[in-house]
C-alpha cells in the first residue's frame, strides 16, 4: 500500500510539472489534472507488481527531505566542482594526447546497492574515470584516463563523494 | 546584457562539445573515447541548456509567464540526462570489456584478474 501511495504522489507530481502553464486552476487546467490523475493510478499500479516481481522491499529512509537537501548540496556543490575540474583537465588531454590508461580497483565500502550505484554513477559523470564493472562485495573497477598510482585510495579517484553519499543514502 | 551572458554559455558549451567530437579522433579505443564523447559533450549540454534556462526565465520575468514553461521543462531534461549519461557511458564500456575489447596500452589492468577469479 505505501509503495502504491508513494508511487502515485511522485508519478502526480511529475506530470503536474510537465503541464504546469495548461489553463487557470491554479497554474493547471481541468482536463490535465483528470488525465494526470487517472495515468497516475495506472503507473502506481505498474510498479507496485513491479517491486512484487522483484521481492523488493521498500527503502523509506530516502523519504526523509534532510537527505534531498544533502544531495541538491551535493549535486551543485562537490559534485559540480569536481565536474569542472575534470572536464579542463581532459580537455587538455584531448589537445595534448598524454594519456596513460588503465582499469583501477577501489573499494568505497558502502552499505548497500543503491549507494554503491550512486558512487558509481557519480564517478562516470566525472570525465577522466569510467565505472567499468561492479563486483558482489561492493568493489568498483574504474578506467582511469591517466593512471598515476596504480593501488589508488578512494579519494584519488573520487574526492569526497562517499562521505557525501553515504550522508544521503545511509 | 541578458543577452551576452546568454551568448556566454552558449559559446562554453560549444567549446565543449567540439572538443568531445575532436577526442573520438585524438584518443585510441573505446574506453578512451567514452571519456571525451561521454562526458565532455555532457557538460556542454549543461552549458547550453542553462543558456536555454537563463532565456525562459528572463522572458517569464520581464512580462510572458509562458516561457516559464520552457524553463521548466529544459530543468527535467537536464536531470534526466545527468542520471540516464552515466548509466549509457557505463553500460557501453562494460559490454565492450566482456565481448573482449582490451584497453590499449593500459598500464594496469584489475579487471583480469577478477575475471579469472570468477572462472575459478
């Protein structure tokens, strides 16, 4: 019921977004409300026998808007700057071509899925590393572009990030 | 002034993108590759959709509440593509170390020996 719950509010809130500007209740017309609400249901009940499927069980703690705020912190700040940062530094690279590539092993040590998926995607975002694969303990094999320890530590190759993750999703 | 900080970041963006197209000559192999046309043109995109951003909210503000519309919707666009990049660029790069696309001249190499371990 509360996946259901939960489901509809966000699959709502994200249509209402997409038809902000539609008519005069409020910012909204009539006829998009009905639709949005009516589709809805219907992508509530689509993941709801989703979770079923898969024997999930869901994880409410992400609910808690503390953590949203973390993560739009993060997203902006740390997660941005390192972007930046990055991105000059491989655009050197391109216009140079001093490369020294090599696949990396680090361990971030995060609890559970999503957190290791989320220090993944992270690191993907940042040019010069590329997540390549994930094993079952957590570990995550990084193509770095210019390899300059071969036995890297965590913050060699992403700063801050799991401290910052762990914050949000832990 | 609107104007020029709009030409601004349409300008970086453009920077951006030409040198992620300029890496698919300059670097090697895939891995690589996916470095500059992955991501660089991802960054690039951002530029140039906060160009796009910049320009709906200064028209909702001077008068057309409309254009708040474009705003609105580039702001999801931008999300969307921040969270569906990486999960591409690690997707391509995964599938072409399984089917047997080794790093050129990689100085390191862990992922062999996770592979043998698994074998085992």
């Amino acid at each position: 019921m509360t996946v259901l719950a939960i489901a509809f509010i966000f699959s709502f809130l994200f249509y209402l977004v997409l038809t902000a500007g539609s008519g005069k209740v409020l910012v909204w017309s009539i006829e998009e409300i009905c639709f949005g609400i009516i589709f809805s249901i219907l992508t509530a009940i689509l993941v709801k026998k989703l979770w079923l499927s898969v024997g999930a069980k869901p994880d409410l703690r992400i609910l808690n808007p503390k953590r949203w705020a973390f993560f739009l912190i993060y997203a902006i700040g740390p997660l941005f700057f390192e972007i930046t940062k990055a991105n000059f530094d491989v655009a050197c690279r391109v216009i140079t071509g001093k490369i020294r590539p090599g696949i990396v092993k680090i361990s971030p040590g995060m609890k559970t899925d999503f957190g290791t998926m989320m220090v993944a995607n992270s690191i993907t975002l940042t040019p010069r590393t590329l997540a390549v694969d994930v094993d079952d303990k957590g570990n995550i094999y990084v193509h770095w572009i210019f390899v300059k320890i071969k036995e890297p530590r965590v913050e060699d190759i992403c700063s801050s990030f799991p401290k910052w993750i762990k914050r949000i999703v832990e | 002034m609107i104007m020029l900080i709009i030409y601004i970041l349409l300008a970086i963006g453009i920077i951006f993108q030409i040198l992620g197209v300029l890496s698919l000559y300059r670097f090697p192999d895939v891995y690589t590759r996916l470095h500059g046309t992955a991501k660089c043109t991802t960054f690039g995109s951002i530029f140039i959709y906060l160009a796009v951003i910049v320009y709906g909210a200064w028209f909702a503000f001077s008068g057309n509440p409309e254009y708040a519309v474009l705003s609105i919707h580039t702001i999801i666009i931008m999300v969307l593509l921040l969270v569906t990049n990486p999960t591409g660029a690690h997707a391509i790069a995964r599938a072409a170390y399984r089917s047997g696309i080794m790093p050129k001249g990689a100085v390191v190499d862990m992922l062999k020996t996770k592979d043998k371990v698994a074998r085992k």
